[in-house]
C-alpha cells in the first residue's frame, strides 16, 4: 500500500488530544514511506493529518469540490490538490 485515504472531519473537534492525534497520524504514515489522500482543507482533523505528513516529508493529494474551494478553506502546500464539481466526485476520486 502506498496511499491512504483518509475521511475526517473539517472540524478539531474539543478534546486538544484529537487534533495532536490526527497531526501524530499523518506524520507516521510518512514515516513508513506512504502518502495520503483526503479532502484537501487546511482546517479541522484533516488539516492537521495533512500537515502532520507533509511537514515529515510525505506526500499529500487533497480532493475538494469547488464550492468549498472558494470558502478559501483549500491548502495551499499540498503535493497535489484537485477541485472537482460535487461530493460525489470527491469521493469518487478519493476511493480510485
């Protein structure tokens, strides 16, 4: 396995621990060589994942629909980051 793709939520939730746990998750993922794919935002559980791989030196590949891109919420230091047109797009590119 090379990429995992990762679901989480937009939000850090209100334990602190969540927040240090996810960014500890990314960072391990890029410890063992793999990169992810998640949904492309810089907030929330999936922006600390995110930062979490990239600031270890992995690779991180953000799907976003549009809408949400335009809300400003898109991560700007990712490997790669697509913007496609609907959810179900996204999870559609995601899961391929």
């Amino acid at each position: 396995m090379k990429t995992i793709c990762i679901f989480t939520g937009s939000s850090p939730g209100h334990n602190p621990q969540h927040e240090a746990t996810a960014r500890s998750l990314g960072s391990s993922i890029a410890a063992r060589g793999m990169g992810i794919v998640y949904g492309g935002a810089t907030i929330g559980l999936m922006g600390a994942v995110a930062d979490g791989c990239l600031d270890a030196g992995g690779r991180v590949v953000g799907v976003m629909p549009k809408a949400l891109a335009d809300l400003e919420i898109a991560h700007k230091a990712l490997s790669e980051q697509h913007i496609v047109s609907s959810m179900h797009e996204r999870k559609a590119l995601m899961a391929d």
